[in-house]
C-alpha cells in the first residue's frame, strides 16, 4: 500500500481530538433489543427488597445499590440511593448496543458502572458519534467481508471497542470536533467552502488502520474530494440510518418466505439459496455480502440473532424479555441485510481512495506547517456546557 495512506497521512486522533472511552454498563440487564423488556425488568427490580434487590442489580466494584451518583445530563432518572428507591422506570432511550444493533437503555447513572457524561450532554438530534471499530478478524483490511473501521451513528454509542468522537463538542451542532484551522486549510486547498459533516464523510470513506491508529488520508484535489465525500455520505445515511429508510431494488428485496418461529433457537445461511434460515423460518433473497458482512472481526448478523436468541441465566434481570419474537425485529432485521447490502457494495469506491496514492495529498508536515498542527491541548478536552444545571447524588445540585 502507498506510503501516502501510513506514514504520510494524518491521524484521526488529530484531526477529530477530543475523545472519550466508551460506555461501560457492567451488567447486561439495562439495555435490550425492546424498551418493554426495560420496563419490566425496572418493575421486578423495584419490587425486591434488600438482599433479593442486591443479588438482582448484580454490584462491581463500581455500583451498587448504595452508591451515591448523579442524574445524567439530560435525563429524569432519579439520584437517590437505588437501595430505597422507587416510582416508574425512566423512560428508556436508544442506543447503539453493538454495530449495526441498535437497541435499547434504561439512562440512569446509578445503573451503569461508567456512563461518559460528558457524550451525554452533548448528545441531541444534531449529533453524530464516530466509533473505531475495533481490528478486523486476522489483522488490518483482512477479508473481503470486513466493514469499515469507522462507525457513524446518531445514537448513543455503547460499544466495547475503540474511541467515541462527537463531531461536535457542544450541543446544537455548535463548535466542531476538528482540529483548529482544519476546515480554513482544506477549503484553501480545495477552493471551496465545506462543512463539518462533508470532513467526517471524507474521513468515514477513507480512514483505515496503520500503525499508530487511524490513518486519513487528505487530498488538495477537488475532484478527490467530492469523489469521497459522495461516497462518505452515503456511507453515513445508511450508518446512521435516519430520514427516508434505504431500499433495494426489486427484486433484492430480502421477504419473509416462511414465517419465523415464535423462539428462534439457531440461525443459518444457505448460500446457494441466499436465503436466511431462522429454524424453520426463511428470508430471501439475502445477498452473501450481507451474510458475510463483519464488523471488528465479528459477523454482523450472527451477533444481531445472538443479543435475541441467547438463552439468559435464569432467575435474573436479564431474563425477562419477549415470550415471543416481536414482529418490530423481524422489520428491524429486514432493514438490516438492506443496510449490510448496500454498504458492501460501496466497497470498490473505497477501496479505489485507500489503495491508490491520493492525488495532491495533504501530509502531517503541511499540516503543521499551516499551525493546524499538533493541536492545542484544550481541543482534546470537553468543553464547558453550562447550558443546564445537573442534579448530584441525592438530589444536590452539579456544579460544572
């Protein structure tokens, strides 16, 4: 691979610097694939007592019915102790459980061993979260079947991979997370003007893994330029799956063939029928890109069934869910293989901005030449949002 897309290309961690770990729950038992499932789970919790409520939260070393910690920004849960807490379950939000799994969450800080809240108070309709994706099954770019190492989502992301970077430190799609002088620079070079989400398109279509992380290749061609952005763009609407949903073409279109079983138990693929079967239960067509399609090494449909198929422990929390298969996962799996689908078929773009040298490229070394570089150390922390005030442990007011 050219020496443009490693060592001469800029880092991700740079140009979008501020960053944060993602979410850690520490139990399985406040998300799900369905907000009714919370519910209960929240009702069964409240109605235990003592010892019984202790051995349903399952403490660590990080929470426990009796610790004491604030509302998260934004939300209506509680901040007394959950040991005597009561009333309603808050109301659960969506998030991005898994990639490509959007699922449900119980937003209340006293359940989840590190909630991030500084991705909460700046979370809103306007957001957009980049994730690493983790390595690829076998090492950097192995397979044909690997997705991109860039996830885009307008969700909360709680995945256990790699860093979460908002596109903006502030609520409001105000001040981007890019480096200063970043988007002065690359419109000089383009000759034209460009947005925030137009640098994170371009970033989503030609990042890929090098040695000391996420490469980015930048280009002074304008043509380049609008060649990825084209790309990145459709990338992000089908990641982030908001406004008009994707479709294929007729006859593309994955059906439910035979109806799926009420308790699915297993889940396989039958190549030569490219059809999906779910015990005796069949949706076709389903291209083998979709089937294949992987995210930090693991296939993306295989993990989807296992979060609703795996047989929970007995006895806990995480065991109240479905009696049955909700018909709302059959449309969400539906619109699942159309998103895999549509995503492997931009590969070849991709792969034409990341296995050729980028024409008129941008390097670390013009970069700080310009001042955009290195980047001051205010822009990899949060900034101050003193938008609203936050309630602490037991009701007492968060100073920010």
């Amino acid at each position: 691979m050219p020496s443009v897309t490693h060592d001469d290309a800029p880092l991700l961690a740079d140009l979008m610097p501020w960053s944060v770990a993602p979410p850690r729950l520490g139990r399985g038992w406040p998300a799900a694939p369905d907000a009714t499932s919370l519910k209960a789970r929240w009702d069964a919790l409240m109605k235990a007592g003592g010892a019984d409520r202790e051995l349903l939260f399952r403490p660590t070393r990080s929470r426990t019915p009796h610790t004491a910690v604030g509302r998260l920004p934004g939300r209506n849960g509680g901040t007394e102790k959950l040991a005597r807490a009561s009333g309603p379950c808050p109301e659960p939000v969506r998030i991005l459980y898994a990639p490509f799994d959007e699922q449900w969450l119980i937003p209340d800080q006293r359940l989840i061993d590190a909630a991030r809240p500084e991705l909460w108070r700046v979370a809103d309709e306007r957001q957009v979260f980049a994730v690493e994706a983790g390595p690829a099954r076998g090492g950097a770019g192995a397979g044909d079947c690997a997705g991109p190492p860039l996830l885009v989502t307008s969700l909360l992301p709680v995945l256990r991979t790699g860093r979460v970077r908002p596109l903006y430190r502030r609520p409001g799609a105000a001040e981007p997370n890019l480096a200063p002088g970043l988007t002065d620079h690359l419109t000089a070079r383009l000759g034209h003007g460009l947005s925030p989400v137009d640098v994170l398109a371009w970033t989503a279509a030609v990042a890929h893994p090098a040695p000391r992380g996420l490469a980015v290749p930048l280009t002074g061609d304008p043509e380049t330029w609008e060649q990825g952005v084209a790309v990145g763009r459709r990338m992000l609407w089908l990641m982030r799956r908001d406004g008009e949903r994707p479709r294929l073409p007729g006859g593309r279109r994955p059906y439910v063939r035979a109806p799926l079983p009420s308790r699915p138990l297993t889940v396989r693929y039958d190549r030569e029928e490219e059809a999906l079967l779910v015990d005796e239960g069949r949706v076709a067509p389903v291209p083998p890109e979709a089937w294949d399609y992987e995210a930090g090494g693991v296939r993306v449909l295989e993990q989807w069934f296992a979060a609703r198929t795996e047989a929970p422990e007995p006895g806990t929390l995480t065991a109240i869910r479905p009696h049955a298969w909700p018909q709302a996962w059959t449309s969400e799996l539906l619109e699942l293989i159309t998103v895999l689908a549509l995503l492997a078929e931009l590969r070849p773009q991709r792969a034409m901005l990341t296995q050729q040298p980028i024409p008129a490229p941008i390097t670390p070394a013009e970069l700080r030449g310009a001042g955009v570089l290195p980047v001051p150390g205010s822009a990899r922390r949060p900034a101050s949002v003193l938008d609203a005030h936050e309630e602490g442990p037991e009701g007492q007011l968060t100073l920010l």
